[in-house]
C-alpha cells in the first residue's frame, strides 16, 4: 500500500487493537479502507498526549503523526574533511577590498560603452562578474552592514541610518574580523562601513581591525586641501550661486568639475592613504585583508576637471528613473 503522509489527519478509534508499549489508542489514517495499515511503531507519551478531560462516547479527537525524523533516528553527520589550502601552495593570499559608494553596474564590463571605466574592466577581465547580485536594502548603512556579517538587514536588526549592529547582534562575525582570526591583520580606510551604524566613527568597529582604521578622506570639506577650496568657492560663485563650507554636508547636491589635483579631493586622499597601508602591510610580510572605500559617485557630483573632460553631455543616453522595480519594498525609488 502507499506509504502514509506524515502530515495527514488521523483519528481515534475505539476498538482497534492495542500495539504493544503505552496504553494509547492506535491512531488509524483517514483513507480509503484499503489502506488503513496500523503504523509499524509505537508512540510515546511525548509524541501523544491523551486528553486532559475524559471525551464523551463516539467523540473523534484529531491527531497528526510525528514526521519522519522521529521514525528513525538519523545517523551522525561525518566528521567534516579538512578545508583545502587557500593556494596551491597553502599560502594565505592577500585580499585588497574595495568598496565604490553608490555605484551602479555602469561599467564597460557589463555592457555599458558610454562610459571610460578601463581599469575597473581590466580588472573583471581577470576575476569573476556577478551579473545577479542585488542591493540587499536600498540605504547606505544597512546594505554595508549585511554584507559585512553576511546576515540580510532584518537578521543584523540594521534597517536605519542609526543603529550600532554590534548593539543588535554583539556576538556577530564581520568579514574582516574572520581574517583577523584566522592570521591575517586587517586594515581599511575610507567608507567601508556607515559610520552611523558602528561604535563611532574613528574606529569604524574595533573589532574588524588589527591597527587603527583611518578615516581619512570622508566627503567632509575638513579633508580637501584649501588650494581646492578657494578654486571650489570661487567657481560657483562665479556660477551665480551662493556657497558657505559650513553649512555644506556629504549629501550636498550640486555639479562641479574643479580644476585640481586628485589628491585635493576626498577619494584621491584615499587612494594615497590606500597605497600607504598596502606598503606598510607589505613590508609585514603577513597576510592582510586591506578595505578601501571610496566616496564617489555618491553626491555631492564632483571630480577634476579633467574626468568632466572626457564626456559630451549631448551625447550620453538619457536613464529614465520614472519606474517601479517588480516586487520591490516601495522604498526604491523616491524623490530625495
């Protein structure tokens, strides 16, 4: 006969034969009389607990039999084989991370030619292209908090641009933490994690880090050098408009393309104080995990001139953002 669904109904019958073991009655399945079969095992008192109060004669009570797990006791999982060198020589390879703010797949290697992006293709033309991996939540902290734990936004409780995710899960294991625990030394700089959503923003999470993470180089007007101010200030006044450093912050919205050095602006700062580390961890001769996180293109919409220089504005395709994504949170696309 059919093997019985673990999931369906069963009822009390009043004059089926006892199996042997606890004084329960023998639960028989609702089906068609050719496959009644008596269940081949015993019940125990955890599985089938009879009713508290004595039920009147005739009274159907309803059961479901325990699932197959409890049938059989499942053997024990084999020891795990030892993971495989993380080389073929067994050295531990150094890992440079690198984190670009708002950056959408606009790039030569996934098929966008409008745009000059030559070193990033090099480097995918060597590596591996994801053409399926998704924002995971479509603000800045709580995206970068899920994908350095590896939990999804809801698991890490970061769904804000204000909550410490170590308050949240204190116990959780960020991704440049498991390096540091397993030899490496672990360095960053830059925006790798939202400050907002980490113990403050000098260390960035203590926990990742092996020596001091450097800040250096936020989208805060503190780090472009003074030359790059003046020539900043002067260029949109000279545009008509009003500009005060003071009440400028990272989400400013405005073009401009400064006749400066890379190095004046925030994420050539970085880049410096990337190549900095890279030659200081180097020198180690230790295994570093290295995180580098770079401002742009997230607004304010500035870079030198000379990067301005390369497109014609007439001639760049228009993106029509006046849509909804499929199945989306409603919170993809707004007006901010």
């Amino acid at each position: 006969s059919p093997p019985l669904s673990p999931a369906a109904p069963y009822w009390i019958s009043g004059n089926e034969p006892k199996l042997p073991g606890p004084s329960f009655k023998v639960l028989k399945p609702t089906a068609p009389p050719s496959l009644l079969t008596p269940p081949p095992f015993r019940l125990s008192s955890s599985q089938l607990q009879p009713p508290k109060t004595p039920l009147p004669p005739h009274h159907v009570r309803v059961y479901r039999f325990p699932s197959m797990a409890h049938r059989t006791p499942r053997p024990p999982p084999p020891s795990p084989s030892p993971p495989p060198p993380l080389s073929p020589s067994g050295v531990k390879p150094n890992v440079l991370f690198l984190a670009i703010d708002d950056l959408a797949p606009v790039l030569g290697c996934y098929g966008e030619h409008s745009v000059h992006t030559p070193n990033i293709d090099s480097l995918a033309g060597s590596g591996t292209v994801f053409s399926r991996a998704y924002c995971n939540w479509p603000v800045c902290g709580p995206s970068r908090a899920s994908l350095m734990t590896s939990l999804r936004p809801e698991a890490v409780g970061v769904m804000d641009l204000s909550t410490d995710f170590r308050l949240k899960e204190p116990n959780v294991l960020s991704l440049p933490q498991h390096f540091k625990n397993h030899g490496y030394t672990t360095a960053g700089a830059g925006k790798i994690y939202d400050t907002r959503n980490v113990d403050n923003a000098h260390d960035c999470d203590r926990p990742s880090w092996s020596i001091q993470f450097d800040t250096y180089g936020s989208s805060s007007p503190k780090h472009i050098s003074s030359e790059a101010k003046a020539r900043i200030k002067r260029e949109i006044q000279n545009q008509g408009n009003r500009f005060n450093f003071k009440h400028w912050g990272p989400n400013a919205s405005f073009e401009l393309a400064p006749e400066c050095e890379e190095t004046d602006l925030p994420d050539g700062q970085i880049a410096e104080v990337g190549l900095a580390l890279m030659r200081r961890l180097a020198a180690a001769r230790q295994p570093f995990f290295l995180a580098i996180g770079f401002n742009k293109p997230h607004l304010p919409f500035w870079a030198p001139k000379q990067y301005w220089d390369m497109y014609d504005p007439d001639s760049l395709p228009q993106v029509d953002s006046n849509y909804n994504v499929m199945h989306d949170s409603g919170w993809v696309v707004h007006d901010s």
